[in-house]
C-alpha cells in the first residue's frame, strides 16, 4: 500500500545516537527567522493526506519540505494503523491534519481559544488536530529533511497519549512522544514503507538538540534537554512502542 519514502539517516543512526550520548550533541538554538510568505492555515484534509503535492518513489518526495511533510504525515498514519491492534484495545482514530499555519498572522488557528503558538508544531486534544507553523518546518528542513519527520511523529505522539488510558502515559509526556517518534520511524522502516538511506546522519540528533528546552519555542523542564531526547528516542527506535509505555522496564 505505502511508497518507500526516502529519509536520508544512516543506518548506523542507533550506534551514533548513543555515542552522542556520551559526547554530548552539536546543533543550535537561534529563533527560526520569519518569512514574509507563510501560506495561513487551509482547510483540513483527511488523515494522512496534505493540500500539497506529493510525489511518490525515488529521492523526490524529498525535493521539497512540503513533499517530505506529506511523506512524514503518510508513513505515520500507516504505521499506526497497521500496528495499533498488535499494540492496544479498540480501533484506530487517526487526528485530523490542519497542517500548516501562519503564528504571526492576525487570524491564526486556536486550541481551545487559545491561537496555536509561533514558530512551533502542535497536537490539539480540544480539536483532536496536529498542526505546524511552516516558518519553523522551513528553518528546520533547512538543517535537515529528517526534522519534519521527527516533529510529525512526535505531535502524532501526543495525539496517540489522548487516545490511551491514563495508566500507559507517561508522567514525562514529551519524551514519552519521543519514544513513540522513534518506535514509528524505525517501526516504519522494518514495514519497507520508510527507508533509510547513508548520509546526513547527524540531522536527527541535531533536530533533537535544536527542540530540546532552552529553545525560543518551548517551555523549560517540558521537553527535556538534549541527552534526555535523544535517549528516549533511541529506546522506541531500539525496542519499538511498548518500551514507550510506563512500567515496561528501564
């Protein structure tokens, strides 16, 4: 059913990720900068879908960062319709997708009447919705194409804590989404629905450096430093969902 999309990671990325642990992680930390042509936020289109084009097979799902936005959107909602009855009880609701929006313009979508923050992603439990400003995809697929990815999977994250029982969410809500980030993108790649591909190995661990706390867009002590991150990551793409879950062992 899905295409293989190409994200450019190393398949060494879990041997890395946890030398960067003990090194310490590069990247850093500067406001991603405005742009005069951030398109406002469209209509929402189903699930796993986009307002953009996508194109499928190959390097050019990549061209773009609206064509690995669509891509990362896809290979999340598949994983986790594929997987969820393997994971938990009842059926599989994916969010809906507002998609991009504009955080400096006058009519900016709200969350429970509260306009979805600048410069950041979000998942909304009062609309059940995922939604990014394009500024900051911008600012980060310039750094990486992996950054769009790990943002999506980890707000798709959120929107799978809102769907579980209160016993298998974490106390460490942001991590927890890391770990399920990690479980889906490299859950995806066993299902031949992601491939990975040598080169740009160090965007991942640069990404979660960059989103880490202390960053001009989040809340400090809400998302852990970086050492935190990429750690949690590492244990879903190591060991998949359940080691996600409280009490599955440390």
């Amino acid at each position: 059913m899905a295409v293989a999309w190409y994200l450019r990671l190393s398949a060494s990325l879990l041997t890395l990720l946890t030398l960067l642990l003990v090194a310490g992680c590069g990247g850093g930390s500067d406001l991603p900068p405005r742009t005069a042509e951030t398109p406002a936020a469209g209509t929402t289109p189903p699930p796993g879908t986009s307002s953009g084009s996508t194109t499928g097979g190959g390097d050019s799902a990549g061209d773009s960062v609206e064509g690995d936005i669509n891509a990362a959107v896809s290979v999340t909602n598949a994983y986790w319709q594929t997987h969820w009855a393997e994971l938990f009880t009842g059926a599989y609701n994916p969010p809906q997708v507002l998609g991009p929006y504009d955080g400096a313009a006058a009519d900016v979508p709200s969350c429970g009447g509260t306009p979805l923050p600048n410069d950041n992603a979000v998942y909304c439990p009062d609309g059940d919705f995922v939604a990014w400003d394009m500024d900051l995809m911008r600012w980060g697929h310039e750094r990486g194409d992996a950054w769009v990815y790990l943002v999506i999977a980890h707000e798709w994250g959120h929107a799978v804590q809102n769907r579980l029982d209160a016993g298998l969410v974490d106390l460490a809500r942001e991590l927890q989404a890391d770990c399920l980030a990690g479980a889906v993108l490299f859950g995806a790649a066993k299902d031949k629905t992601l491939t990975f591909e040598d080169g740009d190995t160090d965007e991942l661990a640069d990404a979660l450096t960059a989103l880490a706390d202390k960053t001009p867009w989040t809340n400090t002590s809400d998302h852990g430093d970086a050492s935190q991150r990429v750690s949690y990551f590492s244990r879903g793409a190591q060991s998949g969902v359940k080691r996600c879950l409280p009490n599955a062992g440390q």
